[in-house]
C-alpha cells in the first residue's frame, strides 16, 4: 500500500476549544471537497443545525436528526438508522446527518456517542468515509467518545492569542488523552487564518501539537458554506477551496501512513509534537 492510500474507511473528528472558529465551516468544507463518498456527522450539542440553517438556508426538510438516531439506538436498530436519516447533499457523493435541532436535547443523546462511535467505526460496507463536526469541547453533551474513536482529531483554532489561549488547556488535555491510549499521531491542529498573525510554526509552538495544514482567511468563500452565499468567480481556485483540498491531502496522508505504520515489519515512527507540513512552515 502506498502511503497515503488505504481501503478502510477513515474516521475524522474536527472540534474546537473556544469561541467559533469555523469548525462547521471546515467539516462541511472539507466533505464538500473530499475526493470519495463521505458521511458528515453534526455532533454538536449545541444544536440548531448550522449546516441546515446556514447551507441550506432553513429550506431543507432532513429525514430525520441525532436525536431519532438515539431513538434508534434505544431500539437497537442504529445501524440500520445512519444510512436511513442521513440525506444526501444534491449533486455530491456528501451525506449528512443533522445534528440536534435545540441545546435542550444535548443529555437525551449522551448515552448514543459510545454506540455511535462503535457504529461509524464499522461502516466499511457502506464505503464512506466519515468527517464529524464535534462542535466546542466541555460542553453538556460533548460527544468525546467519537474523539476517542477517531483516525484523526483536528484541534481546529484561529490564530490570534485570544483564541490560542482559549486552545492551550485543551490541547494539552487532548494531548495527554489520546497518547494514554498510545495515538498521540490522531492529534493535529487545523488553524483557520494563518499570519493573522501567528504563523502555523508559531501555533504548534505555542499548543505543543502538530498542524496538519492551514485554512485560508476567505470571507466571501466561508458563507457559501455557512450562510449559502453564492460561488464567487473561479470558485475552484479561490483560497478557501484550494486550502480546504489541501488540507483533505494531508489528512489522508496522515492517517494512510499510520495504517502503514501498523503493517507488519514496519518502524511505526510517529510524528514529532512540532512538525509543520510541507508549505506550511513560514
């Protein structure tokens, strides 16, 4: 196998530690632009659906949310749910499953992220990879064993010291957490707006966690994803799409080469806590 290539689906959980850094903005980002089938999970317990209020514009009647898919976890039917309430987004290979419609249903899904992790984690028979908006951390309802299930956890943060002071503690928190359980490499920062104005190198510094890549600062590209905003001209090659392929790339290659790391005869080296990918260590 070929680093950066693998059969298996991948589990991928963005989530952020404070304030809105655009972590909705990045999931959907990234399934939008992702190169195979993906299913997008809203596991945000705040509710209030912002793919469906925001991408969609509130015009979009789901077939069902989180919410009835722990229903069906309390029926032992939650396989069988994910593919039926997940809708496809037109004219993509994106699925997505709404989250809760109101912060209020937060504790009636905390008994469902165990299960539902177990249950994305098994999916290779529906051939999709799977990217999960976890939302902010700490929060009633916080789906963190959909974290601890991930492939790959991207710490997502904006780069000014308001938002890099909020990120520290659950950096290190995060940190400790996954290299317990001996996945230290599962744990990358996704900074949104690098120079503005630390650099990426400055970020893993400051956080002690490696960046996977960097979200260009892209207003206008930005609401077409949370607000429905139209393509701007040569949408394609605008910063926001360009970075969010870029960063799809190394996400794969990350966990491509882990699965590699895991076959026999391998050295299994993991990355350095302050490795900075290629093009992004200015």
């Amino acid at each position: 196998m070929n680093e950066g290539e693998w059969s298996e689906m991948s589990l991928i959980v963005l989530c952020s530690a404070s304030g809105s850094p655009g972590v909705t903005t990045a999931a959907l980002g990234l399934a939008l632009t992702w190169p195979r089938p993906v299913l997008l999970v809203e596991a945000d317990p705040t509710g209030g659906s912002a793919v469906l209020a925001g991408y969609f514009r509130g015009q979009v009647t789901p077939p069902g949310t989180m919410l009835d898919l722990a229903f069906a976890h309390r029926t032992g039917t939650l396989t069988d749910a994910i593919p039926r309430l997940a809708m496809r987004i037109p004219d993509t290979d994106v699925t997505f499953l709404p989250g809760l419609l109101s912060h209020g249903q937060a504790r009636s899904v905390e008994a469902l992220w165990e299960p539902l992790a177990a249950a994305l984690t098994s999916m290779n028979s529906l051939g999709q990879d799977v990217l999960v908006d976890a939302g902010r951390l700490g929060l009633t309802g916080s789906p963190e064993p959909l974290l601890n299930a991930a492939d790959l956890c991207l710490l997502v943060s904006r780069t000014d010291l308001v938002s890099l002071a909020g990120a520290r503690s659950w950096a290190q928190t995060l940190r400790t957490g996954f290299e317990e359980r001996g996945a230290g490499g599962a744990l990358a920062l996704l900074p949104v707006g690098p120079g503005r104005p630390y650099t990426p190198r400055e970020v893993a510094k400051v956080l002690r966690v490696p960046v996977l890549a960097s979200l260009a600062w892209d207003e206008p590209g930005a609401a077409v994803f949370s607000r429905g905003a139209p393509r701007p001209r040569r949408w394609e090659r605008s910063p926001l799409p360009t970075s969010l392929r870029a960063a799809g790339d190394a996400a794969r290659t990350r966990i491509g080469r882990a699965i590699a790391d895991l076959q026999p005869g391998s050295a299994g080296s993991g990355p350095d806590a302050g490795h900075i990918p290629a093009g992004e260590r200015a």
